[in-house]
C-alpha cells in the first residue's frame, strides 16, 4: 500500500469517505495522535513525557507496593493532568461523533485515556477505553469513587499521596499502569465490536503499544477493510487498503463534509451497536 501523503490528501480523502458511506459498520480506532492535536503531550515521541520522567518509576508494582511509588506517580499527575482537563475536542474528536449521529460509526476504540471523545459528543456506551480513564479514580479498598479534579485539589494544597478519605486505602487512577492487565470486559468488547467490523479506522495510532495495537490486526484478520490515518509510518501500513499521512483531525473534518455530501442523514442505515 502506497500512502497518500498531507500533499496529495484530496484524493485520500475522497476515498476514505467513500469507504465510510459505503460501509456497514465502521469501527474507529484512536491513540495519541489524536490527542495531542488537542495540546495533550504525548509519551513516547523525542519531547514526550517519558523523556523526562522515568517509565520504569510507574509500573503498576511501584505504585501498590510503596507510598514512595505513588508519591512518584501523583507527582506526575500533578504536572500533567491540568493539560487534560484544560483540553478540548478537536475536528477528530467532533467528526467521530458526528458520524456516528450519522449512523457511520458504531463506536471508538481509544487508546487515550483524556475522555474527550465523550466530551465531543460521542456517548460513553460508543467509547471503549482500552487504557482507562484519566479524569475518574476509586479506592482499591472500598471502592470509593473520586473525580480526577477532587484529588488534584488536595494534591495542590500539598498533599503528596491522596489516599482514601473513608477507609484510608490506596486510590488509583482508572488509567493502566505499566505492567497492569488491560480491564477485560472492554478488551472483549473491543474485540467483539472490531471482529464484526468491515471498516476499521485507525486514527492518530502508531499501531506499537501492545496489547491494544492487537485490535486492528485482529479487525483484519477478521475480513475487514483498514484504513489508518496517522504522520509516521505503522507496522501495519503494507496490509492497509488505505493510508494517508496527515492529521487526523485535518482528515476527518474533510471526511466528515463528504460523507455528508455522499449520504443524507435520513437515508442512512444505522450501524448496530
């Protein structure tokens, strides 16, 4: 598969929503991409998170094994979460949901943890967040429930380690830890959802983070048509139907005109959930 690059987008984009009107259910698939071209920092690239603090320091072991692993881990959190929650839905995010008003997209497989395709209007039962949820935490003990924006409170009155109010336990972020398990009711989920795909659309994803990189290749495998829109190269490019190298949120609300253009809203079939 050649990729179409930002230069020669125009054709790629009339394609892609050909692919999107002319599907029966479509399945989005996002990462990192898409969030950082709403001012949320990435990770993994040469000026990301990890190239200033230690990834090593915030494994799953570490923050449950010691107070000192999560004074690391909230101290982190103190720095970036007040870029999430200051954040706000792009064209990506706003194009999803639109298509799926639209009935073109059954749901959004995330690797973003930020909640701004829920923000964007996208309902929460259409979005499956493989790698949690930043804005949400609870107890490990009790169970109690907190807002990411309570904890950051107490964390900016100097609290170095907001453990629970009620009992006193450990409180954790719905976020994935290195070396914790993906939560398994929506792996599954994702799993059921991309299978029953014939589009699967990759946004803003470099397709290397395991285990999540998995569902794309397992939408593939099951017979769909793929389709990954991200700047730099995927492992999966070469198995792809189409491939263009250009932000996802200057792609989609390109689609998004066209698909309109291409499909009346009321005659439009509904994708199933």
């Amino acid at each position: 598969m050649h990729p179409t690059d930002a230069a020669g987008c125009e054709d790629g984009v009339a394609r892609l929503a050909a692919r999107l009107a002319g599907a029966r259910r479509v399945v989005a698939f996002t990462g990192a991409g898409v969030s950082t071209e709403s001012g949320i920092p990435d990770f993994r690239s040469r000026d990301g998170v990890w190239a200033r603090f230690d990834p090593r320091e915030f494994t799953y072991q570490n923050f449950i094994g010691s107070v000192e692993g999560r004074r690391r881990y909230w101290a982190l959190g103190r720095e970036t979460y007040p870029l999430i929650r200051a954040a706000a839905p792009n064209a990506a995010h706003s194009a999803l949901a639109a298509l799926h008003r639209l009935g073109r997209l059954d749901c959004c497989i995330t690797q973003n943890i930020d909640g701004l395709h829920q923000r964007a209007g996208l309902p929460a039962e259409a979005v499956i967040e493989l790698h949690g949820n930043a804005t949400r935490a609870r107890c490990l003990e009790c169970g109690a429930a907190y807002t990411r924006d309570a904890l950051h409170v107490r964390l900016e009155a100097g609290v170095a380690v907001p453990d629970c109010e009620r009992c006193g336990g450990v409180v954790k972020p719905h976020t994935i830890l290195f070396g914790e398990a993906m939560p398994q009711a929506a792996v599954e989920e994702a799993r059921r959802r991309a299978g029953a795909a014939d589009l699967l659309l990759v946004l803003g994803s470099s397709l290397a983070v395991f285990p999540a990189a998995y569902v794309p290749r397992h939408a593939r495998r099951a017979g769909a048509a793929l389709a990954i829109v991200n700047l730099e190269p995927t492992p999966l490019d070469r198995e792809a139907d189409l491939v263009l190298r250009a932000q996802a949120g200057v792609v989609m609300a390109a689609v998004l005109e066209a698909v309109r253009a291409r499909c009346a809203p009321d005659a439009v079939t509904p994708t199933g959930g």
